[in-house]
C-alpha cells in the first residue's frame, strides 16, 4: 500500500521530505505512479459481446465499465480460445470517438452478441486501499519520487551561497549541484530496476538524398558502371 512508498522514499530523502513536507512528497509519489503506469502498463481482459446498433447500422464492442480518459485499446480477440490466439487485425478495428464518447468500431459485417476479448490499459492505483504496483515494484515508484523531489530542492537551493560563518558545516553553495546528482542517481536507479533504456525513445533519423533532377526538368538517368 502507499504507506510502503512513503516509507522507502522517506528512507531515500528523509533529509528532503523534512523541507517540502508531506503533502508534497505524496504528490511527487502520484507522478510517480504515472510515470509507472507509463513504463509498466496495467493491462486487464474482459470478454464483450458486440453490439450494432446506430443510424447507420455499426458494429461495435461497449466499452468495459472501468474504461478510464488514459485507457487504450491493445488487442481484440476472436473467435476467443484459439491456440494461437486469433486477433483481428488492427487496420480492422478502432476506438472512434463521437458525440456520446468513444467506442470500439468493428469490421462491417460482425454480428451482434458475438463475444470479444478485449485487452486494454487502466491507470496503476497507490492509495491507502487500492494498490496495484507490484511489491517487487515499489522500490523503483520510491525512487522515481526521491527523484522528483530532490530535483525540486535542487532548484529552490540552486541560488544558495557559501555560507559566511565559518561554524557553519554546511556548504551551502554546493547545495543545488548535489541535490540535481542525487535525482540523476535515483532515476538511473528507477531505469534500473525496471530494465529500462532511457534512450529507447529517443527515434532515430534517416535522412534521404533524392536524385536531382536533369537541366530539363526530368529526372536523371544513372548507369552504375560495371566491374
């Protein structure tokens, strides 16, 4: 439950949390989660029997009751129970929206009461009686939280000056740089322990020359010389 994510991030910036307090180190644990949702997605099954209904006519699944505004469609299965599964083509399905919300298309000629297998998405929940981040998981949620709020403390500090009594043993100009180390640390510890490359999204570029075209306009005629 979240009392063991606020324990462990507690444990991971007890000396933070003493200066944002509470309130924001359970904010910075709900971005977290989402952060999570994002890497680990929480996906559920549910078998629907299709509907057509509309003027005109279409086929379409229902949405299950706990659809949620972030869920998303991964897979519909049918006919259900195959080995392998059967799954109808994604060029063949799509969430539409329309002025009474979104809906499930289906190909034309799908009969109603026909059963489906949806797989889809639901946000991750962390409350004090819903938690659905694995316990193998909630190390890697604390971190992502010690990052966040340590990146906040690193821009509050980012201004601070060295200290002009020398009995002070804190070096206050350090304060912001050692903060902003600390999130780097916890976040590569995040990626870590979920096996995550960082890099993963970053799309990679191709770049294409196209041939220039001839004095007249045409295209160029290229021979490739033999060897």
């Amino acid at each position: 439950m979240i009392g063991d994510v606020r324990a462990l991030t507690d444990d991971l910036v007890r000396d933070v949390v003493g200066r944002v307090g509470d309130a924001a180190r359970d904010r910075a644990i709900g971005l977290a989660v989402v952060q999570y949702g994002k890497d680990r997605p929480r996906t559920l099954v549910e078998d629907i029997a299709a509907i057509v209904d509309g003027s005109p006519a279409m086929s379409r699944l229902p949405l299950p009751a706990d659809w949620h505004s972030t869920s998303v469609p991964l897979s519909i299965e049918h006919p259900i129970g195959r080995v392998p599964r059967h799954l109808i083509p994604k060029h063949l399905w799509a969430l539409q929206a329309t002025p009474t919300g979104p809906m499930l298309a289906l190909p034309e000629h799908t009969a109603a009461g026909l059963v489906h297998r949806l797989e889809y998405t639901l946000p991750h929940e962390l409350t004090v009686t819903v938690d659905t981040v694995p316990e193998s998981d909630r190390e890697a949620v604390a971190q992502y939280a010690a990052a966040i709020l340590l990146d906040q403390v690193s821009t509050a500090t980012a201004g601070d000056t060295g200290s002009t009594i020398k009995s002070d043993a804190v070096d206050h100009g350090q304060s912001g740089p050692n903060y902003a180390e600390r999130a780097r640390s916890a976040r590569k510890r995040y990626h870590d322990l979920l096996g995550i490359d960082p890099r993963r999204q970053q799309p990679a570029s191709v770049t294409v020359a196209p041939p220039m075209p001839a004095t007249t306009g045409k295209g160029r005629l290229l021979f490739r010389r033999g060897r």
